[in-house]
C-alpha cells in the first residue's frame, strides 16, 4: 500500500508539474488582457446601473476595483523588463486613456452615470479588446 | 414533528453553511477562465467532504468526543502535534480570508471601503461568539446563507446555453490557458471543497449539540443531503461566471465581480438577496473558523471547552479565539487583498489535507473508540481512495502555486 500510494504521488508530481513548462506570458499581451477584463467589468456595471438593475453602491465598487485593476495593469507594463518597445507601445495606448476614462467614470460615481460615460467606457474596452487580438494570448 | 423540523432545519443549514468565501471566489474565478470544465473537481471534492465529515460525525457521536480529543489520544502528542501545527495554521489563514470576505460583503453594500470594515467584522465575530447560543448562531447563519440560492436562481433566468456548459464540463484545458494554471485551479477547488476546519467544526459541533449514537441518521442525512445541495450551489456560482463573464472576458480578481450575473440576471431584489447571502455564508465560516480555532488548540492540551460552558470556566478556549482575531485582523490591516489571502488559503489547505484526514480515517477504524460502528468496507474503500487522491493532491499544491505564481 505504501508502494503503491508513493509510486502515485510521485507520478502525480511529475505529471502536475511537467505541465508547467509553459512559455511566460508577454507582459505587454498580459497587461492588456488584464486591463480589458477590469474596463468590461466596469462597462457591465455601468449599463446594469443605467437599466437600473444594479444598486448604486454595488456599481460603484465594481467601477473603483476596475480602476484599481487596470492601474495595476498599467504600472506592471510600465515597469516589466525585456518587453518589445513595439508591443509596449501598442499596450500602451490602449491601456492609458482605458484608465483615464475609467477614472473618470469613477470620480463622477456610479448614481450620476450617463449614457455617454457608458459609450466611452465600451469605446475603451473595444480598443483594448483590439489590442488583446493583436498581442495575442 | 419536531424532530422532522430538527433534522429538516439541519440539512438546510447544511446547505447554506456550505459555502464560505473560498468556495464563492475560487468557483466563480473556475467559471470566469475555464467555464464548467473544472465541474469535476466539485463533484470529487463534495463527495470527499461527505465521506470525511460523515467519519467525523460518527466518531463524535459514538465517542462523545470531538476529533482532536480522539486523535492525540490514539495517535499519540507527536503525531497529534503535526496534526494540530498544520489544521491551526490553515484555519488562522482560512479566518483570515473569511474576516475579509465579511468586509468585502459590506462594501458591497454599502461602498464603504472594506478597510474600515475588517475591524467591525471582528468585533460582531467575537461577539457573537461570546454572547449568542450554539443552535442560534448555526441556524440564523446557515438559513440565511440559504439566500445564495441566488446563484441558481440567477443561473437559470439567464438561460445559458447548456449544451455549451456540458460541452465545457466534457472538457479538458481550454484553449489559451496553460496545463499547470488548469491543474492549479482543479487543487484549489478542492481545497476549497475539503477545507479542514468543515470537519473540526462539525465535529465538535456534534459534541456542543450533545450527539448520541442516535444522532447518527440527522448526522447522515446532514452531510448526504446538505453538502452535496451546497455543491450544487458551488457549480451554480462556476455557471453564472461561465455564461456571462467568460464570454465577454472578464476574468474574477475581486468578489464584486462575482456577482454581477446575478444583476444581469435578477436586477436589484436578486443583487440585494445574494449580498445578504454572501455576508452571511462569510460570517458563519468565520464564527466556524473562529471556534474551529479555539476547538483545536483546546482539545489538544485538554483545556475545558464548549460554548455550552459560560467564558468564564472555558477562559483559555476564549482567549484563543479572541487572540486569533486579532491576528487575522492585524493580517487584513496590512492592506492584503482579503480574495488573494483565499486563493492562498485554499491552496495551502489543500497541501495540508492528509494531516487533517489521515487521523480521522484512523479513528473511525478503531474498534475500541467505535465498537460496532466502525467504518463498513465501502466506507473504507471511499476513505483510502480518497485519502491516496488527497496525497497527490497535497504533494503537487504547493509547486503549482509557485510554478503559476498563483494561478496567473
């Protein structure tokens, strides 16, 4: 029984752990992902805020924890070595004005959204979804 | 009449005591990146919490004894101590993420920062514990944690397409996301699953509510009925994920993002319902984690225990859990995100299930503690089964979590 459960762990370690040998993520392709995933949500909470399916409050978190997100999007990419200036800077400039818009939004708060905030924020995110096709996964 | 009502009142405390913040955030993270292909792991880790709490359960009722008292007896102090150093840890971390998960609850609320709220959260935790009875605190938590029926409900008014869900649960890695992220995710759910202190709970929960041998049907009926119900909710929150945010590509970093399937799905009167749900599911699993705490260090050292006894004559049993507060307070104040505190948590749970579970499945063999109602042979085989899947488990958690640097 010993046998047999320590020839079981150790073919489970090598299996588990084997698949770990993956390429690292690009940190441009990963912060544009990352940033895309906190702008839809945000965007999602703006239109449920506007169709008044959501409390005000409850948008408002997913609004401020969007922006803490794609901030931190932002300074990792600003801060990563060994990136391709070129697939930085085409992270970049969709990823900056994103957390500008999103900042705004945020700043303005979820009880007096308008319409035009919501078209902005799904501007922003259609450009980061562009960018995330283009950088790749 | 009233034991129909006694045994109907446990399954559903059962079911809404299931989930805690590890299984919300963890299930709706699956959902969010690998939709129903993780399903699996659910369904395997709600059988093992069946099969392992149902031994805890029975050992308490037959012995009169919880888990720990049992343990360091037949195993000895060393061999208890290891127990005891691992499952103390993790329950401190798993505390610690469920402190965080009330104040997440409330911020969501109220849009108040959940900073100023860990420290309330402790108090009413402490306080609840010192002032509210045993059966009062389980049921007004676990009925009201009932309200995470949302998930489900939500999960239906959104009419996903099941065929897609079913075709995703089929599935193996989905495409775009890495063998070892996909095997991270399968060991934190089911550490989430079989969290450790689920079972000291329960366990010396039974020795609270005076279980007796004839206590062992409810007993049964709790974890067959109740977790299993729970699971389906833990799948539930997995599918709303999957139906609407994997689509549009957000992926779960906070709980807030959890729950806007449910707006989508139900508005304001079904957003409102599964915050009072998520707040209670969190507060019952830190009042759980808490007593857990103060259950684990008392019973080892054989100090008095019970919230049936006042403070006063189980002093250092209170003292422990108000000591634990404070320090998964001190942890929370630091600024920790509360949702990577449960990712960790879930998987360092999961690294430390065999110490947990081993004991158990000793105990419950011992004819001198059980007499005729030692484990059956089906019951032994499910235990090994399980108890070898935990070992793999266990040796593989920790070089995933490094490997995927926390599932990134």
């Amino acid at each position: 029984m010993a046998g047999f459960t320590r020839t079981l762990v150790l073919a489970a370690v090598a299996a588990l752990t084997g698949c770990a040998v993956a390429p690292p993520a690009d940190p441009a392709a990963l912060a544009a992902r990352d940033a895309h995933a906190a702008v839809a949500g945000a965007s999602m909470a703006a239109e449920l805020q506007l169709d008044g399916e959501s409390t005000a409050a409850f948008s408002q978190v997913v609004l401020q924890n969007g922006l803490v997100a794609a901030a931190d999007a932002q300074r990792e990419l600003a801060t990563a070595g060994h990136v391709d200036p070129a697939r930085r800077e085409r992270a970049a400039t969709a990823i900056d004005p994103a957390v500008d818009e999103l900042r705004e939004v945020t700043d303005t708060g979820a009880a007096r959204l308008t319409a035009d905030d919501l078209a902005r924020l799904r501007a922003a995110e259609q450009n980061l979804a562009a960018a995330v096709a283009e950088l790749g996964p | 009449m009233k034991r129909l009502f006694a045994v109907a009142l446990g399954v559903l405390t059962a079911i809404g005591g299931f989930l805690d913040i590890g299984d919300i955030v963890t299930n709706a993270v699956v959902g969010s990146r690998f939709g129903w292909s993780l399903a699996w792991v659910v369904v395997v880790g709600v059988a093992g919490i069946c099969v392992f709490a149902h031994m805890a359960g029975k050992v308490a009722a037959v012995s009169g004894r919880a888990t720990f008292e049992v343990v360091r007896e037949r195993l000895g102090p060393r061999m208890a101590l290891s127990n005891l150093g691992a499952s103390f840890l993790i329950n401190l971390l798993t505390l610690t993420a469920e402190v965080g998960g009330i104040a997440l609850a409330l911020q969501l609320a109220s849009s108040v920062h959940y900073l100023l709220w860990i420290p309330v959260a402790a108090i009413a935790v402490w306080l609840v514990i010192w002032r509210v009875g045993f059966d009062l605190m389980e049921n007004a938590t676990g009925l009201v944690g009932l309200l995470l029926v949302g998930f489900a409900v939500a999960l239906f008014l959104l009419g996903p397409d099941w065929a897609l869900l079913g075709q995703q649960a089929l599935q193996r890695v989905p495409s775009g996301e890495a063998a070892a992220t996909y095997w991270f995710y399968a060991v934190a759910l089911f550490g989430a699953a079989l969290t450790p202190y689920e079972v000291f709970f329960f366990s010396s929960g039974a020795v609270e509510e005076g279980w007796t041998v004839k206590d062992l049907a409810r007993s049964r009926l709790n974890v067959l009925v109740g977790f299993p119900l729970g699971g389906v909710l833990s799948l539930a929150i997995a599918g709303c994920a999957a139906a609407v945010l994997l689509p549009r590509g957000i992926q779960v970093t906070s709980l807030s993002e959890v729950l806007l399937p449910v707006a989508e799905a139900g508005g304001r009167l079904l957003l409102v319902a599964v915050i009072l749900g998520v707040l209670a599911a969190t507060f019952g699993a830190a009042l759980e984690t808490t007593l857990s705490a103060g259950y684990t260090l008392a019973q080892f050292f054989g100090w008095t225990w019970g919230k049936f006894r006042p403070p006063a004559r189980a002093a250092r049993f209170h003292t422990t859990m108000i000591v634990c507060l404070v320090v998964g307070l001190a942890v929370l104040a630091t600024g920790v995100d509360p949702v990577t505190v449960t990712e960790v948590s879930v998987v360092f749970s999961a690294a430390a299930l065999p110490l947990t579970y081993l004991p158990i499945l000793i105990v419950a063999n011992d004819p001198d503690y059980m007499g005729g109602h030692v484990n059956g042979r089906w019951l032994n085989v499910a235990g090994q089964a399980y108890f070898a899947l935990i070992l793999v488990v266990s040796v593989a958690a920790i070089p995933l979590l490094v490997i995927t640097g926390v599932g990134r």
